[in-house]
C-alpha cells in the first residue's frame, strides 16, 4: 500500500535528529509545489500590470540599486517601455543605491495607470461601472440589431485638478504659480500674504466660483466627460445558426486622433536639461569674463535693454556646447544666454520657467498613453464583456460601411465655411453651415484644429486648401464664403479602412492565437425587424469580420488582461522613423569614421557620441531622377541619409505621424542628436514615389502585356497586399496606391518581382512584358549604400528642435514622397560605415538594434537576418544570388566569431 508523504511531519518520526533533519519543507514545497505565479490585482475593467506583475514576481530581489531593479524589470517578456515610461518608474530608480521590493511594489501601485468607464445605455448591469441612461448617437447603427441592445461605453482616465502653490519671484515679489506654468499677473508684498490668497483662490474653485481648467485634462467634441480615452458602440446581434453575437459599431479614440493631427502637449520640465549648463559671470571660473566687462560698461547697469549684461544678475544658464566651444577657441565672445537671475538657483528657475512656456503650443492636446494601442485595449474591454455575459463571437463594422455611415454627400446638400479673422488670444476658427433640403442643419464655429472631428479629414483638408466655389444668398454673394456640394463632400475614409479591416483584425489574429480562436467571416444580417414585416423582404446577410470567443480565451481573459502589450512592429519594414531612443556609444568606436567628399562634420563626432544620440532608420533609396522607359515620364526620388544635404535646412522628412514622433521625442527628452542606420537592401521599395514608377512602369508596358496576364496579376498582388477587393486595372490602381500603408504598397508591388509559381499566376512577369522588379530596385538604391549590411551606421544628423514644416517653410525642394520636415543639419555622412553591433556600448547579447526597442528578445537576430539573406525565398538571377549569397555568408561568420 503507498502511504502518503508528508515532508512537514517527518520531523516528529525522527527525533533524534532535530533541526539537522535534511529536508526543508518551506523550500520543498515551493521548488516542487510552486502553484500559481503570483498577479498583481485585477481592476474593476479587467486588466492589471505588466510591471506590477514583474515587480511582485521572483526575478526581482528583496533589495538592490534601483539601476539594477530598473534593468530587471525592462528585459522581462511583456514589458512595454510605454508603461515604464508612464509609471515614472525610471525617474523613480535613477541614481538610488538601495530600493526594497516592497518600496518598488509601493510606488507601482501608486503611480498606475488607471482606467475608469462608463456605460450609456438604461438597465444593463454586466459592467463594473455605472451605467447612464441617454445614448448620443444611437442613430448610428446599422440595422439588425437585437431591440434595446444598444449602448455606448467611453474608457477614460481620472481627471487632474490645477495645483498652484506660492513663489518668489527675481523681483522679490511672490506670486501665485500653476501647473501649467502660469502666474499671478500681479506680485504680492509677503509670503504670508500670497498664501492667504492662494487659499481663497483655492476656496473659489472648489465652490465653483472660479474655475481654472487643468492642461493635463482633455474634453472631447462629442462626450461631455473628461479625458474619454476611447469610446466603443455596439449593440447585440443573433447569427444565422443562432449564435448570440456582440456586435462593435464603431471603436475610436478622439482623443489621439486630435493628437495625431495636432500633436501633444509636451510634459513640464522641473529640472534643467543637460544640454545646459549654469555659471557665473565675472566669477573666477568666468572664462569670458573680459568680455563680460566689455558688455557691461557698454549697455550700462541701468540700461532696461541689459537685464542679461546686469550685475546684478550674474548667474547664466546657456547651451554647454556652445559654451565649451567657445571656451575651447578660446573666443572672447560668450555664449549666448537663455536665462538669468541674481542666484544660481533663481537663474535656473527661470530657465525652466522660459522653456516651459516655449513648449506650450495652443492647438496641442494633453500626453496620453496608449497612443497606438488605445484601438487594442478597447477591443479587450470588449472580449472581456464578450466573455462575462455568454456572448459565442465578438464580430466588427468594416472600412466599407464605416465609409457610407459617414459620408457627409449623404447627409446634407451643400456646406459653407468662412473663416473667421485671427485675434491676438484666439486661435484660428472656421464658421461652418450646412443645409439639408433647404433646412440648417449644422451652423457653428469650429476651431481650426477641430476640423476634421465636425466634417472629416478629407472636407477638412479642402477647406484649409480653400477648395469650393463662391457662395451665395439668392443673387448676393457671402463675402469671404465659399461652399461644397456634391462630390466635394465625399469622404475618402482611409483611416476606416485601415483601422476596421487592417489593424483590429491584425491584433485580434495575433492576441486571439494562443487561445485557438480565428477570425473569420461572421453572416451578419442587416434586415431591420420593421421593415421586413411590413414588406417580407429580407436583406441579404453581409460577413464581418469575427472572433469566436472560445472557453479558453473566457477563462484567461475573465482571470485579467494585461493593460499595455509590446509592440509587434518589425524593424525592417518601418517607415523612415526612430527605432531606438537614446543609446551608449563605446568611447572611441567612431574615431576612425572618414567622411563622403562634401559632408564633413561640423562638430567632432566624439561629441556626438558622448551626448548618447538615438538612432534613426533611412532606406537606400537614391537621390535622382528616374526615366521611365518607353514612355520618358521623369519621376524625382529624394530619400536616403543624403537628404540632410540637400538646399535648405530640412533634415528630414517623413510622414506627417512619424515626423512629429521624431519631434516630440526631441522635446521630450532634450536629445538632438542621431545616428542613421539602414534597413534592408529592397525596403525603399515601399516608398510612394516607387509606387509612382511601378505604376508607371505599368502604364508604357501595357500594349505589350495581355490583358489575361494584367488581370491575374493585379489579382495576385491585390491578394498579397490584403486587399479587399482586388485591383480590376491600371486607372484604379493610379488612384488609390498613394493612399496605401507602407506594408500594403510593398506587398502589392513586390508580387512583380515573384518569379515562380506557385508564388507567380503567370511564372516570370520579365516574360510576359512586365518590368524588372529587382533591376528598378537596384537603379534606385545609392551605389554607395548597395552593398552594406542591414544595420549599418552611415552618418549622423542634429535637429533643431522638434516643430514640423512644410518643405516651402525651409527653403527646400518638396519631397517626392513625404509632406513633413523637420529643420536641422547633417553631421557627416560616413565613407567606412561601421555596424551597430560594433559600437554600441552595452553587453554583446544585447547589441543587435533589435533588441534595443525590445521588438525582438532574440540576441542573435543580425544571424537570423544573415541566414535570411543567404535563403531567400525569391529567385534572383544566377551571379546576382551568388553575389548576395557570398555576402551574407561573410557577415554570419562575423557574428560567428568567438
């Protein structure tokens, strides 16, 4: 008979042993009886930390540095630098020798991100926040829908109340000062004083007398709630075998949409940049002290033109390169000064103060996280739903009804706008009317910004392009009017496609896998119930895309969600962008760095180095003109590191959403400077302007292809490119390629280069009259950038500052593919490119950029990458694949290498 062990008792059978007994039952039983991991707590919402998790887990000790928690916490699976980012969990570890588990646990909970709800419908009780009667748009839905299923649910974060506290100004006066930056127009004798008043002004707003709104809170156009976050409509549906079906309207985030276009507010800083420094004038370490007494006898100490030449304000704040190479050349002309005060403690106030106020731009909206992600954290809100109340699919609208539901042709007959003159503290606003069968509809003033929430993004940009004709009461014409009517009106709706058909079947693909759930065509019917009993006819079923919510998936999801998931981005098929924020240079890894002829370097590029650049992607594209052949068309190609050389003081260009993440995060984190790194050797051939000489390939080859032959292939690489409906022939093509994601435009072109079957409908396209993928991509790519590695270090760029223009705005020829720039300079482009792996000063199974934005947890990708390059799947020419074949083998056995 088998008894059964219990390790905690067999103290009592051995006496004589006493505490010497072998086995340890506490460490026993968690080595072979370990139980559940433990989890930080669910919200009333269904999600928890990432980093909560960790925090509590057993990778992090009982007490460390905080460097160490910090490094620990970041190279776990799962965790998203966004959330380490908005915990404040860096500024909280940087620098500390000593943090305890329980301190970091602590300082977690109280730092989240928390997400609060909110449900308009009238008595559904399966939500954990209350629920509000009165829906807004339930007018909004397409028909077939159960009855009185609709409802409206709006994610938000809490709300932030304006802090204020007392100051001492340079003046000796104290004023009142707000989180924002902003003071008291008038100064107060005492301290005592202006307490007093900050305490009635205090009592004011928590009455509601006065009320100052707080900068970190946001209103929408469409909730009356702060900071909705993301909003949700949905309504129930019943499938064609029964199946009870929750049904997505509409997900959107106002929010970040206003943000994309408009950009966010940058954080307050509270302490001086480190690309600044503060000294004291005519002190001993002054260098510049002659000069100083030269400046100051000129401009008098009474002067009011001299408060940065006063005695009485010696101490400056002022860039620390321009003062160390001042110093260095030991000019006699100081630098120049961005803030002053009498101590070095008010001249840094100031300082701060000043760059503060620079930051503020009025059109911005406040930070917020989850800003590419926001569509996913509301798509798990509603499997979370799915699964509580017994629903079998979570099913969605597509791009195509999203379109109809919107397009403003069928709303109204015709719209007018006019804008309104600009004052000193207005922004600049448009007065819009409509009319419906001769009724008003819409009149309102809408603030520029607010354009595209009122109308749409595509009548917005015709309005701010002044696009219309003259409009007119009877026979007088409207001064400084004009209307749109008809096919102006029409909403093109590229956002809905691609968020409805592309990215929220991407994610739940991806997030729906380990569970075993796929998404698939639902039979959705669209038959309204009133409608088909008065008439018998039933609508025909359209399919939607749906989950199926299996038990599995209802378990994981109902035990908790993590809030913030990693990015799944690939770092080869990005747009020209940041892929990794600021990095480690190894001391003297670009010392024997020579230069391109007419690119050399305006500041040594150990100063680069040592001010820890970020690193950018560039392409390969080459600066030219390329001749269509047969038909002469010219098509102009500006891409690739040499940008930053041409006329003008652009930099860079990219779209108008990555050039203002590159902006933003020079604002953000006070760094300048990067260093350019290329992606692979085909991946310019995504850009808009190769769309441009694809299709005009296409165009001068058309009378020698067969019309079969152009169908099949239009077919397969609509296929290819996701597509959903197939591209029938060249004029539709020309169209609507411009208006494609950077993947899509790959995908669908890169099926001309696709040579065998089954991959090819017709075998080699070169055979049958279509062009030569690989050849274009050859003649397009710079001599000097053919034959480099993927993640080669070719030069290196500085940014002033992170405002975006128009190509107009800095003297520069517009860019054939990209609208946006940013303003700056090129600090070398490199003739002996060295690779990233080479110089990055971090351990070597982290140097693979990569691994730097945690895209990859493989250490060993630049392998994977090498191998990939020897195997490719697409057929090359015969010397053409040996060549690249060799190549590649080369840079795996430098990765070989002990």
């Amino acid at each position: 008979m088998i008894q059964k062990f219990r390790a905690d008792r067999m103290k009592n059978l051995t006496p004589g042993m006493g505490d010497n007994f072998p086995i340890n039952y506490g460490k026993a039983r968690a080595r072979y009886m370990p139980g559940e991991p433990a989890r930080p707590p669910v919200d009333d919402l269904g999600f928890y930390s990432r980093v909560a998790e960790v925090a509590a887990g057993d990778k992090i000790p009982n007490r460390a540095t905080g460097e160490q928690m910090l490094a620990t916490i970041a190279k776990q699976p799962g965790v998203k630098k966004e959330e380490i980012a908005w915990l404040g969990l860096e500024d909280f570890l940087r620098g500390k020798d000593r943090v305890t588990k329980d301190e970091l646990g602590e300082f977690i909970r109280e730092n989240d991100v928390r997400l609060e709800e909110t449900v308009f419908e009238g008595g559904d009780e399966s939500f954990a926040m209350p629920l509000e009667s009165d829906t807004q748009y339930e007018n909004y839905q397409l028909p077939g829908a159960e009855p009185d299923s609709y409802r409206e649910m709006v994610l938000r974060l809490p709300t932030e109340r304006q802090k204020s506290r007392v100051v001492e100004g340079d003046d000796g006066l104290f004023y009142i000062e707000h989180s924002d930056g902003s003071r008291s127009s008038h100064g107060i004798d005492s301290r005592q004083a202006a307490e007093r008043e900050l305490t009635a002004y205090v009592e004011r707003e928590s009455t509601g007398e006065y009320h100052r709104k707080d900068p970190s809170n946001y209103t929408s156009s469409h909730w009356n709630e702060p900071n909705v976050l993301a909003h949700v409509r949905f309504n129930d549906r019943t499938g064609p075998n029964g199946e009870k079906i929750l049904f997505v309207e509409e997900v959107q985030s106002d929010w970040h949409a206003e943000g994309r276009r408009s950009g966010y507010a940058r954080p307050k800083i509270t302490e001086l940049p480190d690309r600044y420094i503060v000294y004291e004038r005519l002190g001993a370490d002054d260098p510049f002290k002659e000069s100083h007494k030269k400046l100051l006898d000129r401009w008098g100490r009474d002067d009011p033109r001299s408060e940065t030449q006063s005695i009485e304000k010696r101490w400056a704040v002022v860039l620390k390169d321009q003062f160390d190479t001042n110093a260095e050349s030991k000019s006699e002309l100081p630098p120049s000064v961005a803030a002053v005060g009498k101590t070095k403690e008010s001249a840094i106030a100031s300082a701060i103060a000043k760059y503060n106020r620079a930051r503020d731009v009025d059109q911005t909206v406040p930070d917020a996280p989850f800003k590419t992600s926001w569509h996913e954290l509301a798509m798990k809100r509603m499997l979370r739903h799915a699964a509580e109340n017994g629903y079998e699919k979570l099913a969605w609208i597509d791009g195509e009804e999203t379109v109809k539901r919107y397009d403003l042709s069928t709303k109204i007959d015709y719209l007018s706008y006019r804008k309104r003159p600009e004052g000193e503290f207005t922004k600049p606003t448009y007065h819009i009317q409509a009319l419906k069968d001769g009724q008003q509809v819409l009149s309102k003033n809408v603030p520029e910004a607010n354009l595209p929430g009122v109308v749409g993004k595509e009548v917005a940009e015709r309005i701010l392009n002044d696009v219309g004709e003259q409009a007119y009461d009877g026979k007088r014409k409207v001064p400084d009017t004009k209307q749109l009517s008809g096919l102006d009106l029409k909403v093109g709706g590229e956002w809905a496609y691609n968020l409805y058909d592309r990215m929220i079947p991407q994610f739940m693909k991806k997030y729906g896998r380990k569970w075993g759930a796929k998404v698939e065509d639902a039979e959705i019917s669209l038959s309204d119930p009133d409608e088909l009993k008065m008439t018998g006819i039933e609508v025909e079923p359209t399919n939607f895309k749906a989950i199926d919510i299996t038990p599995a998936m209802t378990g994981d999801v109902m035990g908790g969600q993590v809030k913030f998931m990693p990015g799944v981005e690939k770092f080869d098929t990005v747009e020209p962008s940041i892929i990794s924020e600021s990095v480690k240079i190894k001391p003297g890894a670009l010392d024997g760095i020579r230069f391109m002829p007419g690119t050399a370097p305006r500041i040594p590029l150990s100063r680069v180095a040592e001010s820890d650049p970020f690193i950018m992607l560039s392409d390969r594209m080459a600066d030219m003109v390329y001749e269509v052949p047969g038909s002469g068309v010219k098509i102009e190609l500006h891409g690739g590191p040499g940008f930053s050389y041409r006329p003008g003081d652009a930099v860079w260009a990219s779209t108008q959403n990555a050039a203002k993440k590159i902006g933003n995060y020079v604002e953000r984190s006070g760094k300048n400077r990067a260093l350019i790194m290329i992606q692979r050797d085909d991946n310019h051939a995504k850009n808009p302007s190769m769309g441009q000489i694809f299709v005009e390939e296409l165009k001068a080859r058309e009378k020698n292809i067969t019309k079969a032959d152009m169908r099949k292939m239009l077919r397969a690489a609509s296929k290819r490119a996701g597509l959903k409906k197939s591209i029938k022939n060249l004029e539709e093509l020309d169209k609507v390629y411009t208006f494609w994601d950077w993947d899509t435009r790959g995908d669908f072109f890169g099926q001309f280069g696709l040579v065998n079957r089954p991959h090819s409908p017709i075998g080699d396209p070169r055979k049958r009259g279509f062009f030569d993928y690989h050849q274009i991509i050859k003649d397009t790519t710079a001599p000097e950038l053919a034959d480099l590695p993927t993640g080669a270090v070719v030069g290196a760029i500085e940014f002033d500052g992170g405002k975006v223009y128009k190509a107009s705005e800095l003297g520069t020829v517009p860019h054939s593919s990209y609208d946006t720039m940013l303003k700056g300079r090129g600090l070398g482009l490199f003739k002996n490119p060295p690779h990233i792996s080479d110089i990055l000063d971090v351990p070597g199974s982290q140097r693979s950029v990569f691994t730097l934005s945690r895209r990859f947890t493989s250490p060993n990708r630049l392998k994977e990458v090498a191998r990939a390059q020897a195997d490719k799947i697409v057929k090359l020419p015969a010397k053409e694949k040996t060549k690249r074949k060799d190549r590649a083998m080369e840079i795996l056995k430098q990765f070989s290498k002990p």
